[in-house]
C-alpha cells in the first residue's frame, strides 16, 4: 500500500499516512493536538485545519464556512489523506506554537510481532509434531506372510530409520483394506513423541501418496472469545482463521460466574456442551475457508485459562475460586478430540497446554513458549492485562508467576462511561495545553458512547503530564475552563458536552473513574515488583517487555509509562504478541520443540500467591499514585512533568491557581 | 470323599471306586472286561457279575432271574459301589481268565492340572499387575497449594516409591471430588507397565480404604464357547466362572464360515456385536456368582484364535482365509473395554493376548505362557487338538509352531455315527479277548446314541490292539462274530444292536470311519514330526506333553498313543491343562511378569506353513498307518500286540483264519 507524507505546521512534524486515513487521526499519531470533541462526525465544527500544499479529499460539512473552505480550510475529522500535504493547525499565538512544539511527540503504533516460520526453521526449531511419510511396501507372498502390522513396522524400520513405533487401535483396524487398496502403496501419519524416550504414533493410514495434505488445527479458548486456526504444516501458512464469541458468556461473563454456574445440576455439563459447540463453530469455519480435507487434520492444540481448561474437560472447577485455589492437575494426556464431542475425525489427536495453577493457566504458559520467552537470556516481564492480569518474569533459566485482579477498568468496567473496545467508545484523546480543550478519537470515528480501556488510560497519562490532575488522580481545581466541574460533589472533567455525543448526555471522566484506573494499574505494577523482589531483583533490571491480549494490542506503550502500568523501558526492548495462548497454540502445532519443552518449562513457572505474599501489600500502596510514590522510578515522566512546568513558566503563563505538584 | 476298594476275580485286580460309581465304569478303569452293549440301561442284562464279598446298591433288572440275584450276581451297569467289595467276572474258561489277566491294565485318568497361586507365589512370579494403594494425603493450605494430581504423585513418590505414573482422563476427572470425600483418605488402582522401561497408570481412585477389594476378569473366546472367570487379585482365588455358546454359532460353525459371514454387507458388524453379547452375558453371570462390586474390577484378559480376535476388534478377517494367510496384526495395543461395547465400568483396561499367525491364536499364547511351557528347559510338545489342531514344539530357548487341519473326526465329524460329547455318547469301550462282544460305557449311562471323538480312539485302539483290525484300519473278516458285517459294501463292527440303542438302528464303527480317524492323527503327528525336522529334532527327544483343550482333558493317554495320534511317552511326561486359553488369560490376569514375557514369546515362535514345508507330505503318507509305518516308534504297542498273538497262541486259540499282520 502507497503511504503519503503528511507535515503539520507550525510544528513542522513529518508523518506517514495511509489513503483515506482521517486528518484528525494522523495529527493525533504526530502528537499534533487538534481541538475535537464529537469523535469525527464533523459536528463540533472545532477540527478546522487548513491545507496549505497538495490536495485532500472531503473535509468539508455545514459547519464549515463557505469562506473558509474557499480558503483551503478543511474539518480534519472528516478529510482523508490523498496525497502528500501539508496541513498548519490554527494557533491563537506564537506562544502556544512553542509551546505545542515542546510537548508531544509522534506516538508509538504497536506493532504485533508475528510468528515468522522461516525463522523458526533456520533456528533448528522446525521438528513437526506430525510427519506423513509414504511407502510403496512389498506385498505379502508365501514366503514372507508376516502380519500386516509387522510389515508396516518392519518397513518402516529398514527404509524409513523410524523405531519406537505404536498404532491406534483404529490404524490397526483400517490397516488391512487400505494396504491392499493400491497395492501396498500407502501414506502414514506420524506423530512424535513428547519425551525423547517415548514412542512415535502412528494415527493414520491412507492408500496412495497423500504426503503433500497435512493440517493442524491451534486453538485459543478465552473465557470471552475462541480463537481457531487451521494450518498447513508443510508451508507453515494458516490457511483459515475464525474467532467466536464463547457460548458459556450467557452463563457468567467471567470465570467466576462461570463457575459458581458449574456448581449448579447439570451446570458443569452444560457450560462443557456449550463451549464445545463454540469449538465446532470454529472449526467448521477455518475447515470451510482453508478448503482442506479434514482426514488429513491430525492434531488439534488448544490453550485456555485453567477455568476454561477443566470446563472442556467436565473436571470440577469449584476448588478453583476457593482458598487454597487448587487446580485438578497441571499436565493433561493427549487425548481423541472426538472423545470431548469435536466434530472431527476420530485420529485426530487433541493436545492441551499446561496450566501453573488456579489463576496462571494455559493461555499464559502458551504465550511464554509462543513467545520464546522460556528460551530468552534476557530478564523478560511477559504481561497479559485483561480483568486479571498475569504477570511472568524470568528468562532461559527461571521463571516466577503470578496472577493478580485488576479489576474491570481496562475493559470499561468500574468507569462511569466506560465500555469495552466497541464503536463509538473514545480509544484517543488530546488536550490542548492552553485551553485544556480536548481532541477526541472514536472507533469508528462516530460520535463518543463512551470510554474504552485504552482511551482511559491515554487520557490519565494526557492529564497527568499537562498537569490537570496530580499525582493522586484529583483535578486542578483552578484551570478556569469550564470542562473541570464538580456534579453531585464529584470532580470531572467533561469529554463532550451532550449534543456532541451519541447518548445525549455529558460524557465526562471523573476522579473516582481514575482512582480505579489507578488501582488497576497499581495491582498490576506492584504484582511485578513484588514478583521480582520474591526473586531478589528490581524493576529497572527487566530488559525486555513482552504484552499478550488483546487490550495489550491497543495499549499505548508510551501513556501506560506515564501512568505507571508498565515500568520506564526503550520501545525497541517492548513486544506485542497479540493473542499469546494462540499463538504457542499454533507454535506446538508447528513444532515438536515446543511440545517437548513445555513439560520443563511447566515445572520451571514457580507461581507465588500474591495474597500471601507479605510484601505485595505495601508494594501496592505505593503504586497507588501516578505513576508511582517513587517519581525517581519513571525519569521520563518526571522530565516531561518538569518541562510542561518550565515551558509555561517561559510562555509566561501561569496555569491556574494551584501548584501542580 | 471317602473311596471303596473294589477288587475283581479272577483278575484279582484292585481298585479304589467312588461311593456311587458304577461296576462298570469302575471295571473299565480297572482294564476288566464285562460284556455290556446297553450302555448302562440294564437293557441287555450280558454285564452279569457275582458279588463276593461286600454289599452293593442295586443292580438287579427283570433281565436278571430271581435265582441269580438270590446267588449274589448283579449287572454291574446298575449295580453302584457302597462298600468294599470283591466282584467276580463270569468266564467260560481257566483259559479265558488267563488270557484276560494278561491283557488290559488300569487305565490312566486324565488329571487337569490347576494353576496353583501358592507356588506361583514361591516360584517368585507372582509380580500383581494391578496394586491397590491406601494413602492418607495431607489436604493442602496456602502454603501448599500444589494441583490435586501433583499432590498425589509427589505423595506416592514419597511414600510409596512408586515412579513414572500416569493418570487416565477419566482419573484427572474425578480426583478433585474424590480426594475431598475422605478428607484426603483415598485408594488409588495402580496398573502397571508391561515394559520395564513404561509407566504406570493410575487407573482409578477411590475414597476411603478399599484395597482388600481388587478383582480381574479372565476371558477365552472360543470359536464355539465363550468361557469366564473372575479373579480375586489379593488372594488369587477364582470367585466366578461361567461358559456360554459364542453367540456368533448362529452365522457359522467354524472361523472359516464366520470370515465368510464377516464378508457380507454388515456381516462383520454383526459378528462384533453377537461375541460381544456373550461376553456381557458370561460377565453379567460371574460378577453375579462373585457378589463383587464392578467397581474394584481393573482389568479383563482375553484370549482367543486369530480370527476371533479381529472379529471381536471389528478388523476384516478376509485375509486370513486366503493365502498368504496373512493376519492384521500379531499384538493389540490395551483398550479401554467399553470401547468395544463390554458392559463393564469404563476405567477398566482389557488385554488381547498376542497371535502368532493367522492359524495359531492368542489361544495357543495364552496356553503356551500359562502352562509355564516357555520358561521350560525341557523339550515340550504342546497340543491343542480340535477341528484345527494346533501344535507348538520348543523350549525356554526356542519354539516352533504350526497348525494343522485334522478335520472334524475328533469332533465327531465325519463318522457315520459321531457325535459330539454329550449324554448317550459312547465315551468309553472294551472288548472281550475271545468272543469279541463289546462293553460299551456311555455319557451319562443311558443307551448309545453315537461315537464321540474320545470313544472312537478308544475303540480303534482296543480294536487294533486285539487284532480285530489290521495296521490300515481293516477289520479281520474271519473273526466268526456277527459284529463284524458287510454292510452295503462296507465293512462295520456293530457296537450296540438296534434294540439296544436310542435310535432305533444298530450303532456300528465302519472301515470309512476309522480311516478318517487316521487321516485326522496322521495329520497331527506328521505336524509334529514335520516341525521336529524342521529344527533338526524327532519325536523320541520330546521329554513333555503339554495337551490343551476340551478333547485334550478327555483324551484317553494310552489309546491315544496306541493309534499313534501321540508318541509314545512315560504318563508323568504328559500334563493335561485343560482350557489353556483361558489358564493363560487367568494367569496374566494375576502376574506381570507373563505380561512381560508374552512380548518376546510371541515373537520368537516360529511359524512355519505346513502346506509350504516339502516334507510334510510323506510324514503325513506315513503316519497314515495305526500306529504308523513304522512301527519301531511305538515299542509298546508293538510289545502288546506282540502279546496279543502269544497269548493267544498260548491258550492254543486262533482267532479266525487270517494273519493280523
């Protein structure tokens, strides 16, 4: 795809856009602030821009003068990049233009590591689970009558060099007909052993060279969504990808309700039907969009939270939400998919990912072998935020987990207008440093319903650094605009005023939205300082982030510095795996490697209990402020905080009443 | 039970009689004839004897005359044994009596040897698949919190040494709940590898102490009965047994019928489903008999020929009835039972004993391991002898086997007046020196209706040894008695008249008759001659018997080498076992290490293919002669038909005209 450079004046900052990418949304990446509150629809009227080289396409609405529009004057909500252009931002004075150019910078766009299977090969980790390996066999005669079995084995042994060989019962049964269907020439399916001194599985049999035909199936079971691909084990390539809501979500949004559901009659049966058919739905799909024959599927890897894990397997999960929280087993035995209700054929062999305890499951021990952080040298904090956050530290040698509950608020929970990452919910946010007007992104780019995880967390950093709340979250009282009010005795500061919202109310953030907001990311950030002190260690010594999840797709790394969730670190040493239980999910599909070491890697994951964890409380405490107690431990927001003061102090403006500080 | 001694005059021969046994069959055993062609009705009224000394039941008929009952003389086919008695047999002549005297000799009884537990015990091979282990685990705290299966691996490392272990699905399923129903306190069902080098698998875990409860089912699925037992594994005990008709009769009598039944459209399905039925029912009936809980049943042992093991398995059976003969498969990898529709609890683990070839089965394993023949230095020959008679020649260094069609005569196929064993079969058979009149014993003392197999070697062997039929089976046509008739062209000995039988025709044994009798053992000891020589041995180095099977336990020892279906060997040299399936399947059921040794077993007995072995011909033409051209191999009889003639000579009676010989 062509990309177009985009230069805002008077900050003079280059950027690269994409075709039909809104103004306001390449600004808004630039760290060019633009006032914008109605969240793109062209209804504020406030985004005026003008274009000064090169054209643009539409941008132009009511309120929009015709004046203006003659002029070169653009809505930069509604104008999409066509060209290389340069855009000037209307500025009262050159004042504010030094002022904006002193703060801001081009935000960092996370960027999913994907799983690279050339890669793979040239480190030596492409030993496929799954081999099919075709033979021309001799037929039997009267002086060599041995059983058909024997034969396979036998032949197997001589020309092939493979040893340790076993048969389902159902290769047994077929071996008889398909041997003599064309002539003694078939293709088996061989599936390797986890443990080097085990034996290699032979689970299926087919008449003729069906070599080229060898899939897999990488499930991602989430207690919200399940995730499948299908893959072509010879190319390495996915050949179909589906997600689906869970079923059991009309049983209880979260593993608790799922549970507490499961301790019902005939609860435990239900939730393990419904999540069953939600794994059918998905195959069915990736099936019907690779276009594969599903008798050369031969292993199916699935990967979820521990609740999630005994619910498939219709083990009781009751002890799991109940202090000591004791989960059945960590380690499962392969089973025959077809056993747990899979609509598929009855040789495929289903693999489950091991969980570390109650709450550090297998979609965590998926994301740290997917990630190759178990094989990593360097001091790793492996991270996945969602209501529960899970947190691994550790490298090659050792690895510490541990799980703590953040609570809702990145998923729009505990916020007054929040909401999950959905249409209309505001996912970017801007202030203006003088007038501490703001400039809204919507997704969608429609007008705001609402605040969704990512949004919340760029507007605490936005605020933090501008000095409009402090370091407890409580607003400036005193900056004279009137977005900053107090309703029914609760400070906020209001995001889009009623008519500029589809709600037809007053979208605001209020303190006790960031109070939450910081509870959330103080469990989280002091759960990993905990963690590593356990191990003797401290924060500034992780030389590597990597974030599994969805919401730690969205997360702007930068802003989730600011506000203290994650510790101070270069981008380059960040890592987004996306979908992190998928993606070990799809690694153990691809290699045996995997496979083999996740049993080691299961027993390494030593899980604390940060309940029990003395330390873990005044950890908390501390984290209870943005971005820390510890300022000294976030130098960049410091300096940032600092420069804000000494640039308005240069501008000679005083904001507000109140110290900052 | 208290025995009598009955002594006979003027043999002066004595013997010791069960309370209720009848003269007959007590002077049968003794070697004395007495004229009885009624088998035992008291219909004839020839089997008059004069009772001496002692007292008697019953025994008086209106065939015998006041006067003589008066006198003391009984028919011995009535008269039972209550005391000890001195019987005297009516003879024409001193001469007769010494004649007689010289003749016949107590016959051997046929004892079945029974597994002993306590000597397996001794012999250091009591090594239980199958241990129940009692653990008092401790319940986890906050401290230790470990998963549930973790808990009870690391307690029965601990504890109880116990390594490698591996839990079945169905385990990890219920384990959360069951530990918890005790506090702690649990049983947990160990299975353990038949490799040294494999796991064991935890099979089931029960709350509570239920380790004095511990059961097996041992199982021979015979192509016509289908026989069970079930085990008590702590004190080896058989608490149930049961026989029943293999179900799958109805579509075929013998394996080659039901491989053709196999072929129809849904023919093998149907197959699968009958044998299966009869299993169920034969488990049904002993766990009844037992009153055990099917709870604490761990393991079921099965054993049978080639092809009801793929019939039971559901694996088309087409192949093995069509050469080469090739089977599926030679071992069967442990299935859970109800896989294959056995109404039995779903934990518990079934074995398939191992074939060799398409013709010598897991039967013939099962009896090779459970008579102890492997472990043996001597140089046994093993035999199982039914329609198909399977022969397995060897040591503890090596074994050679093969199978042979001897056709049905043993079965009481292919004789005129053959039957199979059961009420009104004459079993059993003497025949007067001088007027050649019969003594007929039947199954259960009733009036003959037939020949089975057993008596039909007993006769041939009387008949030949007193020189009434020639060394080709050709009866001596000037033995001036009315038995001996051309019937239609053919040659009979008329055994029982017309009005002395249940069907109303006159039961004979025709020269057709016996010539299959000959083809039947010819074929039998040309195989055995045929495998000596193939391993460079011959008959006389044999030094152990081993005869399995129905017809094996009612075979008569003497007789059975007089017509030379055995080779002549001491009686302390031959060990009947019975049902060796089912003693293998019994056996493996109560110790490992036959388990173990079964693997290496199978694999070294050689196979050879008569049919594919040149000599096997003319060893067959040989032995196509009572008892074989060669009669040097068989000095006995050479010796007692040697006597025969002398004595004879001695009491200057010829008998007809014609030389014997």
């Amino acid at each position: 795809m062509n990309t177009y450079k985009v230069t805002f004046l008077p900050h003079n900052r280059e950027i690269d856009a994409s075709p039909g990418e809104s103004l306001l949304r390449v600004a808004l990446r630039a760290g060019v602030h633009v006032n914008a509150s109605c969240g793109g629809e062209g209804v504020c009227g406030k985004c005026r821009v003008l274009i000064e080289k090169g054209h643009i396409l539409e941008g132009v609405s009511e309120r929009l003068s015709k004046e203006d529009a003659a002029k070169g004057y653009r809505l930069a909500c509604l104008a999409k990049v066509d060209d290389d252009v340069s855009v000037r931002i209307p500025v009262e004075s050159s004042i504010d233009a030094s002022v904006l150019n002193k703060l801001g910078a081009p935000r960092r766009t996370a960027t999913i590591h994907h799983m690279d299977f050339n890669s793979l090969k040239e480190q030596g980790l492409f030993i496929p689970p799954v081999d099919k390996i075709y033979l021309e066999l001799s037929p039997p005669d009267a002086q060599n009558n041995m059983p058909d079995v024997t034969r396979l084995i036998e032949y197997l042994k001589l020309k092939a060099n493979e040893h340790k060989l076993e048969l389902t019962m159902q290769v047994i049964r077929k071996l008889p007909g398909v041997l003599r269907e064309k002539d003694f020439k078939v293709t088996v399916t061989l599936v390797r052993p986890v443990r080097d001194d085990g034996k290699t599985l032979i689970t299926d049999i087919q008449p003729g060279d069906t070599t080229s035909q060898s899939y897999a199936i990488a499930m991602d079971i989430g207690t919200t969504t399940v995730y499948g691909q299908l893959i072509d084990l010879a190319s390495g390539e996915c050949l179909g990808e589906y997600g689906d809501f869970n079923g059991q979500i009309s049983y209880g949004e979260d593993v608790i309700s799922r549970i507490m559901y499961a301790e019902k009659p005939e609860g435990r049966k239900k939730l393990q039907e419904v999540v069953v058919a939600t794994l059918n739905k998905v195959i069915h799909e990736i099936v019907k969009q690779a276009k594969v024959g599903t008798e050369n599927i031969s292993t199916i890897t699935l990967s979820g939270n521990t609740t999630m894990t005994q619910l498939l397997l219709d083990i009781d999960p009751r002890y799991l939400r109940r202090a000591p929280y004791v989960p059945a087993s960590t380690m499962y035995p392969p089973f025959s998919g077809s056993s747990i209700g899979l609509e598929i054929n009855d040789k495929v062999i289903a693999l489950l990912y091991p969980v570390v305890s109650s709450y550090v499951g297998g979609d965590i021990v998926a994301g740290v072998m997917g990630s190759g952080m178990y094989r990593s040298e360097k001091l790793t904090l492996f991270l996945d935020i969602g209501t529960n956050a899970e947190i691994v530290i550790g490298n090659q040698d050792w690895l510490a987990c541990t799980a703590c509950s953040a609570g809702p608020a990145f998923e729009g929970g505990g916020v007054e207008f929040g909401m999950r990452a959905a249409k209309g919910a505001i996912e970017d946010f801007s202030l203006d440093p003088l007038t501490f007007e703001p400039m809204l992104v919507t997704i969608g780019d429609v007008r705001p319903k609402g605040i969704c995880g990512s949004g919340l967390i760029i507007m605490t950093a936005v605020m933090l650094e501008m000095g409009v709340i402090n370091n407890r979250g409580h607003f400036n009282r005193d900056l004279g605009t009137p977005r900053i009010r107090q309703n029914n005795g609760i400070w906020e500061y209001v995001l889009a005023w009623k008519d500029e919202t589809q709600i037809d109310r007053d979208i605001s953030l209020s303190e006790p939205d960031i109070d939450n907001l910081i509870r959330a990311k103080g469990a989280i950030y002091s759960g990993c300082m905990t963690l590593l002190e356990e191990v003797g260690l401290s924060m500034d010594m992780i030389e590597h982030i990597i974030l599994a999840g969805g919401f730690g797709s969205y997360i702007d790394l930068d802003r989730a510095m600011t506000i203290g969730l994650l510790p101070e670190i270069d981008a380059d040493r960040v890592t987004f795996i996306g979908n992190g239980s998928l993606l070990g999910a799809r690694m153990s599909s691809l290699t045996n490697r995997i496979r083999k070491d996740v049993v080691e890697v299961t027993k390494k994951m030593t899980n604390f209990e940060l309940s029990e964890t003395p330390s873990y409380m005044s950890n908390y405490v501390a984290a209870m402020f943005l971005p820390h107690t510890e300022i000294e431990k976030f130098p960049r927001t410091k300096q940032r905080m600092e420069a804000r003061k000494k640039s308005l102090q240069e501008a000679g403006k005083t904001v507000g009443s109140k110290s900052l500080n």
